[in-house]
C-alpha cells in the first residue's frame, strides 16, 4: 500500500495576517489622509482660526461705523465731521487746503 506524504507549506498560515494587515493598512491610511482624517482636521482648524480673525475684523469695523452712525443720527451732527464725510464721499478740497489721509 501506497501512502502519499505531502510537505505542509507555509502559506496557508500567511494568509489571514497577510489579508488582515491589507485591511489594516488600507483603513490607517484613510484615518490619517482621508477626506475626514486627522490632516483634514488640521486644515479645518486652521481655517476656522484665520476666519474668526476676520470675522473679529470685521465686527471691530462695523462697530466703529455704527459709533459714527450714531454721532450723525443722534439729531446733533457735528459739523467737522460731516464736512469730513462730505469732502471724502466726493473728493473734493479747497484750493487753500492740502488733504492727508492716513490708513487706519
């Protein structure tokens, strides 16, 4: 009687680990580099902060023009100021005077 031994081979046991870390690789690199990974995280926080920058600009500037608003609506215009505001709407000088404008 004939019996056939056969050498066990080793890549039956490799191939779970081998399937398994492919599925680990796979989903760790979408964690990090995903459209909803940690980078895409970073990049929204770095965008919430410099638009609340702006928004924090931009209430200081309305602010500031409703301190004006109020100085004009309050019924007691101050006369340099709207003569300020006149010159600068329409761009125009005495011939006696010089105008200098500073940014703010």
């Amino acid at each position: 009687m004939w019996t056939r031994h056969h050498k066990q081979r080793n890549t039956g046991r490799l191939i779970v680990p081998v399937i398994a870390s492919a599925f680990l690789a796979y989903f760790g690199y979408h964690a990090f580099h995903g459209a909803y990974g940690i980078e895409a995280k970073h990049r929204l926080e770095e965008r919430v902060s410099i638009l609340q920058a702006e928004l924090d600009q931009l209430v200081a500037e309305r602010e500031a023009l409703e301190t004006k608003l109020v100085l004009i609506n309050d019924g007691s215009i101050e006369r340099d100021m709207l003569d300020e505001q006149a010159r600068r709407a329409l761009d125009l000088v005495r011939d006696d005077e010089v105008v200098i404008y500073l940014d703010q």
